[in-house]
C-alpha cells in the first residue's frame, strides 16, 4: 500500500471520517465488506462459516430506544411487544450476523456462542399434526379457463421467489404451461417482490408473462406492506380476486428512523379487503404460526401456499405440489411439514390455537391487571414503600377521572408513565434482570445448556475509552461476572441513600429529579383537571414514555 496509508476496522469507520475531514486537500476512504445478502448466500450454501454466535435482547433490560437500529441500520432488529411496552428482539432467522446492533448504547445485548443447540420445534407437534391432516378434505382445485393468473408478493430473503418456484414446477409435473415474472427491488434483503404467476392447460395458451390490470384471479400476500402497495393493487378486480394476506408486520426503512413507526395494518388489511370484495379476502399471521410451530419464520410463506391451496387458490393438484417441494431440494421434510400445517389453519384455525393454548399470551391487559404486574415488579425493583407508593398516586388519578369520564385513558397514562420513572435502570436493576431466572431460563431454552454467554456493557467505573461521539466504549463480559450481578443487585436497597456510589452521578440525580417533577406536575393536574383539561393532561403525561435508553 502507499505510504500514509492506515487500515482500520469498520468499528473506527466514524473516527476516521472525522479525522479525514479535517485534513487539508484530497483524502481517499476505502470500504470494503462482503454484501451481507452474499454472506447469507454463501452460508446457506456451505462456502463461509456460519459463527455459532447469536444477539439476545434482554427484553427487561431494553428500553425501546431504537440506538441499536441506528448503529445497525438492520431490520433484523425487531419490535417486540411487552406488557412494559414495545421493546427491542433479534429476529434470528433473517439476521446476518453482522453484530453491529451490540454497539447500541444499551446494557440490554448478550451474545451466545459455542456450542449452541438450537431447538426443533416442528418436531413437538407431530403428533398433533398428523392427528389433524387425517381430517382434512381434499381442496377444491380451481378451473382454468385459458389462463389463471396468480400474484405472489413478499419481502426479499423470506423465500417468495421459492414460492413461484414451487407453484410454477407443481404445473410442469402435471404438464401445464407455466409462467413466473418477478419483480425485485435493490434491496435484496426486505426489498419488495411481485411474482406473476400465469398457469394454463397448455403452454401456447400463455400469450405474455406479466398479470394485466385487473385480471388477477388471486393474490397469496407474504407481506402486508407490498400485498397493499399500489403495483400490486392494480392487478385486483372487485368480486372476482380472493386474496391471502399474511398480516404478520415486516418491517420496513421506517422503523429505523422512527422508533414508534407504525404499518397501520388495520388501514392495509382495509384497502385489501375493499379492492377484492368483503368476501375475496381471508387473513392469516403465517410468521406466528412458523415461529410457533415450526421454530423458524422461514417457513411463513410455506405455510401461505398450504393455506392458499386448501382454499382454492392454487390450480394445480396436492401431490404436485408435494412432489414440487421434494424436487426443491431444501429441507423436504420440513416445507412438508409447514405446507400441512397452513392447510389446518385454512380448514380448522381453532384447533391450532388450541394446540398453541394461548401461549403467545395476547389477551387484552386490564388496568386491572396493569397496575398489579407494575406494583409486584415495584416492590422487587426495591422494597414495598415504593409500590404502595406508586398505587397511591395512580389511585388518586383514577378517582379523579371517573368523576368527570367514563374512560381510563389518564389513569393507564399515569400508571405506564410513573411506573418506568420509578424503575428506572441502574446499575442494581441492571444487574437484577440479567441474573432473572426466566431470562437465563428462556437463553438456555433456546441454545442449550453449554452456550456461553457474554455481557456487553459500558460501566460507569471503566470507561476511559470513548468512541468518536463521546460515549464509553462497551466492554464483553463473560459468565463470570453473574455472581458479581446477583451481589450487585443485593445492594439495591442502598438506592438513593447517602451510600448510593451510583447514585450521585449526574444522570442518577436526574432520574430521581424526573420522579419529583412528575409527581408535582400530577398533583398541579388533579388541582384543575375537568372535561376540558384532561385530554392535553393526558397527552403531556404521555410525554414522559418519550424519555428512554441509557446515557
């Protein structure tokens, strides 16, 4: 290399961009770094290791701050919604192992590695499954007259292309003609796709490729987003297209901008149902069932074609399609099994949901219910005063406002607002959640009993280092250091006494100052709350959720 010339990690890439600015004259930053999507590609095909290393979250710990999606810019790092509001996952089955996401400034991250055994969850349901498909009746296969046209859409890296694979080879084995046009964006990973399918008896009745406006006869949506965009909305007739949308949220560029960004699937699910008729329009949240069933999202749009097709919306035969998936190649048993499982939740949903017995745990939480989950982790987060505490105010609130409305829109306000500045995460409570039984319970579960784990942290004591931004660098931490958490989180009922090493910090003095001043401002709006004043008393005390993360 020329002489000047420094190589350095991508870890330094914002310190060297800044010292690169401010020298005089022509400078030179060279980028070099596999694509991620050839990453993948290589992995899945065995010519680049796959690190058995993966990204926990730490759910209790997260604040949904959003600073990993910034460092990572990756859409992998998923919402994830939590009776303590929305936080942060790992989607483990999209990511691509990149690791940026650690560096976000949050306490939250652990790493597992070694040697992980991931679990197999398609296998604890076969007895089920196989005591279900006995009582599936076979699926009315629709008529072609001259030609069916069938769209597909979907998000790159979720296999819709594998989709139109499949349908397309299922009408070559029965020799039909078959035709598959795809439209991709750049981004190959979540990126928008549309697959125009066209199936006829015979090869010569397939005059073109693409679907023309209004002429398609159905629609399987892997992805809500795409299934109601406008290059694919134009392909639907009222009253003749039936559509299969997956309502599961992929997410989009927006979520990493916009920590609260919201798809509006009611809105999407809507516009769907309006453009095809009330009646064309059938829904399913195929990643859940994947996850749930078979341990892996990857089989979602599996599932969509098993359920397309026991609905009618496929024009080819179930052993075609069964002997397309075995010609794939991939993971036969497996897209079997998935396909089987999409056509019991388009003949019998409840009995899925019975399998599952309601283990995704999405009942509606009553105030209720709330205020006593906030009260119970009050009084673990440090003593009972403070729960009691935080039941009186909350109390106060809601009495107040059942004098002048009949909702509780104030009173849930005040109880999710106070409750996260009265817990706020120091070092005790940091401590305490990494060393909760359930959190290390649940990354045994999920990576076996000889994963290794390390803590990415930043403590306050050793942060000589900064990165270019002025914040201390995160430093990893191995299983040892779980004795030291569970001593650390001992000591919680020193928080704010004269003993509190932690608590004379400046950001220490500031979260119990944010606790005085919401209470005060409570007491000033129980003084002149009336019919007029309680909306904008509701919306400031929303405010107070804005306030998350670490530093």
């Amino acid at each position: 290399f020329p002489t000047g010339t420094t190589i350095s990690h991508r870890n330094e890439l914002d310190s060297v961009q800044r010292e690169l600015r401010d020298i005089p004259g022509v400078t030179v930053l060279i980028y070099a770094q596999t694509c991620a999507t050839e990453k993948r590609r290589r992995r899945k095909r065995g010519k680049l290791e796959d690190p058995k290393k993966f990204v926990v979250i730490n759910e209790l710990v997260c604040e949904g701050c959003g600073d990993c999606s910034v460092e990572s810019n990756c859409l992998s790092v998923v919402p994830k919604e939590t009776p303590f509001g929305r936080k942060r996952k790992i989607d483990q089955n999209s990511c691509n192992k990149d690791y940026s996401c650690v560096n976000g400034f949050c306490p939250s991250f652990v790493t597992v590695e070694g040697d992980i055994e991931r679990p197999q969850a398609a296998a604890s349901y076969q007895n089920e499954r196989e005591l279900l498909v006995q009582e599936l009746p076979e699926a009315a296969v629709p008529k072609i007259e001259h030609c069916y046209d069938l769209l597909v859409t979907g998000v790159g890296g979720t296999g819709v292309i594998t989709v139109g694979a499949l349908i397309t080879m299922a009408a070559h084995v029965e020799r039909k003609g078959a035709s598959e046009l795809d439209f991709m964006g750049f981004a190959q990973k979540f990126g928008p796709v549309l697959s125009y399918l066209r199936i006829a008896e015979q090869p010569a009745d397939i005059n073109q490729v693409r679907i023309e406006p209004a002429r398609a006869d159905a629609l399987i949506g892997c992805d809500i987003v795409v299934s109601s965009s406008p290059k694919a909305s134009v392909t639907y007739q009222r009253n003749h297209t039936r559509a299969l949308v997956n309502t599961a949220e992929m997410l989009t560029g927006d979520f990493i901008r916009e920590r609260d960004a919201s798809l509006r699937t009611s809105d999407r699910i809507a516009a769907i149902r309006g453009a095809v008729g009330e009646q064309n329009l059938e829904t399913l949240d195929a990643n859940r069932l994947a996850e749930r069933l078979m341990g892996d999202t990857i089989y979602a749009n599996v599932i969509m074609v098993g359920c397309a097709w026991q609905q009618g919306l496929i024009p080819v035969s179930l052993a075609a399609l069964l002997r397309a998936i075995e010609l794939n190649g991939v993971k036969v048993d497996e897209n079997k099994q998935a396909f089987t499982w999409g056509r019991i939740a388009a003949h019998d949903a409840a009995a899925i949901e019975r399998i599952l017995d309601g283990s995704d745990n999405n009942a509606v939480e009553t105030l209720d219910d709330m205020i006593e989950r906030r009260r119970a982790f009050l009084k673990d987060y440090q003593d009972a005063a403070l729960a009691d505490r935080y039941v009186a105010l909350v109390n106060r609130v809601r009495e107040a406002e059942s004098a002048i409305s009949d909702d509780s829109e104030l009173a849930t306000a005040v109880a999710k607002s106070y409750f996260r500045l009265l817990s706020y995460k120091d070092e005790y409570e940091v401590a305490r959640l990494h060393t909760d039984k359930d959190f290390l319970a649940s990354v045994r579960r999920d990576y076996g009993d000889r994963a290794r784990l390390r803590f990415h942290l930043a403590p306050p004591l050793l942060n000589g280092k900064r990165d270019a931004r002025g914040r201390p660098l995160k430093k990893e931490f191995g299983a040892w250091i779980l004795p030291l958490f569970r001593v650390l989180a001992s000591l919680r009922r020193l928080r704010g006494t004269a003993f509190d090493l932690f608590g004379y910090t400046a950001e220490r003095r500031m979260e119990r100052q944010l606790i005085a001043t919401f209470e005060d401002t409570v007491e000033n709006m129980l003084l002149h709350l009336d019919a007029d004043t309680i909306k904008p008393a509701r919306e400031h005390i929303d405010a107070y959720l804005d306030i998350r993360g670490y530093g």
